[in-house]
C-alpha cells in the first residue's frame, strides 16, 4: 500500500474582492484518481482547489484557494507521502497588485502586471526523495509527445500523463502516459474512471512495486 497526495482542480488569484484569474478545470479526474487509487487500497491525501465535485470520503482533503496555498498544503503533505499525482490544474499567473477594493470600471483598458506563480509539480519533483515518485498531466495541442517528454524532464517527473484540451470539463478523457525515455507505458480512452484505473495500473507497476522492491534491497 502507498499514501498518494493527488493535487485537484482549479486554483484562483484574485485581482481583487470579487474578481479572480482561473482555469478550466472540473476536478472530475481527480476524483477519479482518487477513486482508483483507492480502489486499490491505497492511502489519499487530495489537496484541492474551490471545485463542485465530491471526492470519496475515504480520501483526506485539503481545501485551498490559491497556487501558493496549494504548495504550501502540497509541500507539508508530500513529505509523509510516497508519490504525488499532479492532476490540478494550478493558476500559472497571479496579479503583482490586489485591490482592497472592488476596482471601479473607468472605461479605459485595465493593465494588468503579473508574476508567474511556483509550479508545484516541478517544486515537489525537485525537492522528492529517492523513495518518492512524482506523476505530471501535460495537455498540449501542438507536437504533443514531444512537449510532454520535455515537461518530464523539466518538472522532474517518473511519469507524464498527456491528454489533450477535450479533457477540460468532460466527463471523458483519453490520455497517454509516457516514461522518461519517452517510452509509451499505457493509453487509454474512456470516461474519467475508467482513464483513472488505466493512470493507477500503470503507477502500480511501474512505480508503486518497484520503489517498494528498492525498499526491501
Ligand atoms: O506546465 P503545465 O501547466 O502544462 O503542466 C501541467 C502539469 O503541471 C500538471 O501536472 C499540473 O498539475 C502541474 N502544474 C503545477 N503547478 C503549476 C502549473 C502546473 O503543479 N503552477
């Protein structure tokens, strides 16, 4: 049995009280990922950004709203975890300034300045230890497999699932998850559980069994 952290969903920056920078993102494979993993007796730990889904009750959850709560709950949670999967989809820009006040209409062109936010994925793939494995998403539209592998390699992941924008508040997925060496270790295509069981085989086999077989060496 493993403890698996799975990072969910959206995260939000706010420009101001009620105005917020976001991304598409359901939770629903989250969930999903929750639940196969599970399934296979597995420990989770879900951090999650603001989402209108429910994730099992069997999995702990942490509720966040920002990129910088997100790894700051992902980070704490990581150190006590043997794996993370990366399935949120975090704000990748915050607003360098934040109005204490709602921020009136003039009716001239609002400039916003903004900071790229900490990659999560890419901080805890960095920081893990020996005995912990790290599993990225890529959603690319343009050479896919080829932007994938380098997002491997750039956020320190064991393995990377690609999938593409249709992902994005569907029910279904249909997904690749490759290696470092770019080597095709699943695919799968189906509704969001079923793509979520195929992931967790695959982390099964590929990461779970042998990071426990180093173990016992
Ligand atoms: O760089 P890109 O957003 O395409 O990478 C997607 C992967 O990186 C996903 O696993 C996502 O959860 C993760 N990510 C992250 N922190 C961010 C942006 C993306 O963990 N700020």
């Amino acid at each position: 049995m493993a403890k698996i952290l799975i990072t969910s969903g959206p995260t939000r920056q706010y420009l101001d009280p009620v105005r917020y920078l976001t991304n598409s993102s359901s939770g629903k494979m989250g969930v999903a990922l929750c639940e196969a993993a599970l399934d296979l007796g597995h420990e989770v730990i879900v951090v999650t950004g603001p989402v209108g889904v429910d994730y099992p009750c069997a999995a702990r959850r942490i509720d966040v709203v920002t990129t910088s709560e997100m790894l700051r709950a992902s980070r704490e949670m990581f150190a006590d975890c043997d794996g993370l999967i990366g399935a949120a989809a975090p704000c990748d820009y915050r607003p360098v300034r934040v109005a204490d006040q709602k921020i009136a209409k003039t009716g001239a062109p609002l400039m916003l300045e903004l900071w790229e936010t900490e990659d999560i994925v890419a901080t805890l793939g960095a920081e893990k230890r020996d005995d912990q494995w790290t599993v990225g998403f890529a959603l690319e539209t343009e050479d896919p497999r080829f932007r994938a592998i380098t997002k491997l390699e750039r956020k320190s992941c064991d393995l990377i699932v690609l999938n593409g924008p249709e992902a994005m508040n569907s029910d279904t997925n249909s997904v690749e998850i490759l290696g470092p060496g770019g080597e095709l270790f699943g695919s799968s295509q189906g509704t969001k559980p079923t793509v979520a069981q195929a992931i967790l085989d695959v982390i099964q086999s590929h990461l779970i069994a042998s990071f426990h077989k180093n173990d016992k060496l």
